[in-house]
C-alpha cells in the first residue's frame, strides 16, 4: 500500500507542477478575463487521460502500478476542475455570463472531444 500511495503522490506532485507551469505560461502569453491556461490544462489533461486510458484498454495494460503513476498521479495532479469551478464562479460573480458560459461549455465539449481523440490515438497505436 505504501509503494502505491508514493506511486500516486509521485505522478501528482509531476502533474501539478507541470499544471503550474502551463497555466501560468499561457497566462503570461495570453492576459484576459478568460481562463486561458486552466482552459488549456483541462483540455489537454482530458486528452491524455483518454489516450492512458485507450492504451490500457485497447493494448491491454495490466500495468497496475503505472496506472496509478499516470492516470491517478499525474492526470489527477495535472487537471484542475476545482479551479474551473472556481474561476466560473467569479466569472459569475463579476457579472461576465458570456464568458461563463463559454468557459463551461468549452471545457465541457472540447474535453469530452479531446478523451474522445486520445481514445482513437491509443487505437490507432495498436
């Protein structure tokens, strides 16, 4: 049990970091009212979560232990659904609905694409 949980802390602590880094360099990149680099963070860890997740079913990956580095360490670390609840809350609070409702709906739509196309990719691998 103790392997496991270091396994999951040591992909999470990666994936947060690498969260950090995104979101922050985006934001440099890109200043505005929408939240760019969680927007960014959400769609591309959906992505790799569906592309992990394709590669375990789709090659049949027992892997148990590398599951847990990737998919519950490092995917868990790296998106930030809290943070997008977080920032559409003041979006709502600061009067800006458009920019909310784009914000959900993109993150929403896009991120079920993106664990969509990870899903064929990992297919395609095959």
């Amino acid at each position: 049990m103790i392997k496991q949980i270091a396994l999951v802390a040591l992909g999470g602590s990666a994936g947060s970091v690498l969260r950090y880094l995104t979101s922050l360099w985006v934001t440099k990149q890109f200043p505005n009212t929408f939240p760019l680099g969680t927007f960014i963070v959400n769609i591309t860890g959906c992505f790799i979560i569906g592309f992990l997740l394709g590669l375990s079913i789709f090659q049949n990956l027992q892997n148990n232990e590398l599951k847990l580095l990737l998919i519950v360490g490092f995917c868990g670390g790296y998106t930030t659904f809290s943070a997008l609840s977080s920032e559409s809350l003041r979006l709502l609070e600061s009067g800006n609905y458009w920019t909310f409702a784009l914000y959900i709906t993109g993150s929403i739509v896009l991120g079920l694409m993106a664990v969509w196309g990870g899903n064929v990719l990992a297919k395609m691998a095959i």
